[in-house]
C-alpha cells in the first residue's frame, strides 16, 4: 500500500512537471519555428553589405522581440499597383516618423556607403511630407537602389520582417 501511494506522488509530481516545464517549452519551440523565414537577396541595392544571392534569416515577430530602429535592415512587400509590386524588397532603415508627423529629418543621412546630406538624396516634397509612423527606406547601394525616393514612406504593416544577423 505505501509503496502504490509513493507512485502516485511521483506520477503526480511528473505530470506537474510536465505541465509547468514542457508544454510551454513545446509552445515556445512552435512558436519560433513560425516567428524566422527565409529570403533571397535579389539585385545589387544592398551592396556592399549584402550580396545578391545571398541568404538571410528574417524574423517575422520583430514587435515582439525586436523594435524597429533606425539602421535595421529589413524585407518590405510592396503592394500591389507600386513599382515593383508583388515582391519582396530588402532595404535598410534611415527614418522613423512619429506619430504625429513632426519629427524632422537629419541635416545628415549616414550609410555604410557614406554620409550624404538629405536634401540630396530626397527631393523636398519626398521628405517634407512626412507621413504619421511612416518608415523610410534606403538601399545601401544608393545608386542603385529602388527605396523611398521612388515610392516614399512604408508602413509597419508592409514589413514582412526583420534580418536577423
């Protein structure tokens, strides 16, 4: 009889276990098995920092994990009637408007290519309409690079996700 007691406490206790260790663990796995995908740098906007070709591991959770932050490289997709609609683009961020519109630019955009005053780089009408938490966008490769100069301000919502380096 003690000895069937004894088992029970133990096969209670493994259950709780169980219950309070693994289950969640399970939940974070599956959980991060969903958050990380998979692109494909295609085109040289990104040179020199990233190669056409290249692989890149994105994380598609970045508001839980990782706010988004100036210098960040990140995968937009471009809706569709834009210049390049229906992919996926790979660029750096150089700007973050605030909720309010009236966060004024740097005199200075500096990029792994350089630094480069604003109103070279953007026309005035591209970057004194500044659109409410809009996110401005630069390729690395500024010369070559389709960004917000073509198609101005993304959106949080356009952002598949971030590069996870």
């Amino acid at each position: 009889m003690p000895d069937d007691e004894l088992r029970k406490q133990r096969l209670e206790r493994l259950k709780l276990i169980e219950r309070l260790v693994l289950i969640p663990l399970l939940l974070l796995a599956v959980g991060a098995f969903f958050s990380f995908g998979r692109a494909i740098v295609v085109g040289q906007s990104m040179l020199p920092t990233l190669k056409p070709g290249q692989s890149l591991t994105i994380l598609k959770a970045w508001k839980l994990f990782s706010p988004l932050k100036e210098g960040d490289i990140i995968v937009v997709g471009v809706k569709p009637g834009q210049k390049n609609r229906d992919e996926e683009l790979v660029k750096r961020v150089i700007f973050l408007q605030n909720a309010t519109g009236t966060r004024r630019w740097p005199e200075i955009l500096k990029t792994p290519t350089g630094t480069y005053p604003t109103a070279v780089l953007f026309s005035r009408e591209r970057f004194s309409g500044n659109a409410r938490n809009g996110v401005y966008v630069l390729g690395d490769n500024i010369n070559n690079s389709t960004d917000s100069r073509d198609f101005g301000a993304i959106f949080e919502s356009e952002i598949i996700g971030k590069v996870w380096r």
